[in-house]
C-alpha cells in the first residue's frame, strides 16, 4: 500500500498524483479529440475559469457525497481543499454542464461534445481508479480468490484480503476508451460514443459495485420502481416525439397528466407492501444514466438527422 509518501517536509498524497497525471492526460487527450472532431475550443479560451471553477466545485461535491458520513461528522472540512478529496468524475461532469450551457449558441449540439469529453473521461477515471487501488479507497468485500489484497491502514475495515475493485475498474476504464475510438473510427451518427460508453460503463458499475466492501449511500427500491421509472422515461421520450404536432393545450394536459400519474404513485408507494431490495447509489445513478441517455440521443437523432 502507497497511501502517500514524504519529500522533505511534504507529505504526497499517491491518489492525488494520481488525479493529477489523469486530469493532465485526459485533457490532452480531449483537445485532440475535439481538433480531430472540428470542433471549436474558442468558448474554452475564453471562458476558461468557468470551466476551471465547474471542473474543481463538480470535483469536490461528487467526492462529499461520496464521503458524506466524514463530512456530516465535520462539516468544516468541507472547505479543506488540501484534503485531496476530489472525483474526477464529478469535475467531469461539472465540465458537462458548461458545455451544455455553451453549445445552446454554437453550431455543434452538446451531444457531439459529449462524444469527445466521454473518452477523455474514461481515460481520466483509469488513473484515478489505479490511485485508489494504491491508497486504499473504494475497496472490495473479502474474497478468497488468489488476486485478492491485503490492506494494512485504518481506513479499510477489513484485515483478510479483498476484492482490488479498483483494478477491476481501472482496466476496465482502459479497454473502454480503446473501445470507444474504435466505435469513433467507424460511426457515423453523433451520439455513438455518448450510448455505447454510457450504457458499458453503467452495466459495469452495476456489476462492480457489488463487489464493493466500503460504506456507501443505500437505495432501497422494488421491482416496481424500476417498472413505473422506465414508463417514466418513455413516455418523457414519447413526448419528445410528439410534441410538435401537439397545440399548446395539448401539451399542458400531457405534462399535466405525466405529473398526475408519477407524482400520485410516489404517494402511494409509501402504502403499497412489496419486497424491496438494496443498491449502492452509484449502482442507482447507472440506472438512471442509462434510462437519460437512450432517451437524450434518440431524440437528438430526430431532431438533427443530419448530424
């Protein structure tokens, strides 16, 4: 294990080298893509600290939820940014929604700009996920297998060996961005990268995550949640569909009606027994992230054809 490591009076944090060379590497390789992809960085030049400012708070939020339990106990640390508690994903994401706000004026669609930011994402999260592995965050349930590891630190609750979830992660985020520049080579409709890394990356992280041995936030849902969710998000696509050929009446009653509908069994699901069964809310965000992105670029596509 290489928590950290000490030069002169510095004491090094290995997950946050870690970030540093993914965040560094990773933003390369987004640079190239967009050049390669005709896209132009104008925007980025010039809002710069927009960017830099999303990609640290994005970074530093998704990294406190993560660790909630130490933030509740100690909420100044919150604002202890030397901690070198950030998640590249989170700054990621945070990247995301600045282009989304930047794109509603630009020729290319948020969507194009998703297909070059998920590979450098993925990249990214290679470097952060080997980090972890080092210094012993996200750790896996003990395992017998002969792969398994042995941390000897405090924040790993476990003293027999465990699952290193993290390589399991980390090779996995490798062979995906591989992955995702072959389907880049040979696509030809925006969104391609966008639906295959989404959903690959979900089904991963719903795998993955049961072999995850830290504390983490629980969601508790039934079968029938999942039903009334993916009738939630067809009918959120129907709309899309549907709504120029609907008046302006028309699509009051249907928001009206999709509110109605979803809003009252919300209610009634407090009275309804069933058995539920738990989920990591990382393994509910890929749930969720899946359901959104079928939706986001089936619609896209009817609404760019071209693209």
């Amino acid at each position: 294990m290489f928590e950290a490591f000490v030069i002169g009076p510095f004491m090094i944090w290995t997950r946050l080298v870690f970030l540093l060379l993914g965040i560094w590497l990773a933003t390369e390789f987004f640079l190239k893509l967009s050049a390669s992809a005709n896209l132009s960085l104008q925007h980025m030049r010039e809002h710069s600290r927009r960017y830099l400012l999303a990609f640290i708070l994005g970074a530093r939020l998704i990294a406190i939820i993560a660790k909630y339990r130490v933030y509740m106990r100690d909420p100044l640390r919150i604002f202890i940014l030397w901690d070198g508690e950030f998640s590249f994903l989170g700054g990621a994401i945070g990247i995301a929604f600045v282009l989304f706000w930047a794109t509603r004026t630009q020729r290319a669609t948020f969507l194009q700009w998703l297909d070059v930011l998920l590979p450098a994402t993925t990249f990214g999260l290679f470097f952060e996920w080997f980090g972890k592995f080092l210094s012993g965050q996200a750790y896996g349930k003990p395992t017998d297998a002969i792969w398994g590891v042995t941390y000897d630190t405090i924040g790993v609750r476990y003293t027999v060996p465990v699952h290193p979830v993290q390589i399991y992660y980390a090779i996995f985020f490798l062979i995906l961005t591989f992955t995702l520049l072959i389907v880049r080579k040979y696509t030809k409709r925006a969104g391609s990268e966008t639906l295959v890394g989404i959903l690959l990356a979900s089904l991963a992280i719903i795998i993955f995550e049961y072999f995850r041995g830290d504390f983490s936030i629980p969601v508790f849902a039934t079968q029938l949640d999942f039903l009334v969710l993916v009738a939630l998000f067809i009918s959120l696509g129907v709309f899309a569909v549907i709504e120029l050929r609907l008046s302006r009446m028309g699509m009051v009653i249907y928001e009206v009606g999709l509110v109605a509908l979803f809003g009252g069994y919300l209610l009634l699901r407090t009275l309804l027994s069933l058995p539920t069964f738990e989920l990591r809310f990382s393994q509910f965000l890929a749930i969720l992230a899946i359901l959104i992105i079928v939706v986001y670029v089936l619609v896209h596509r009817r609404k760019y054809p071209h693209l």
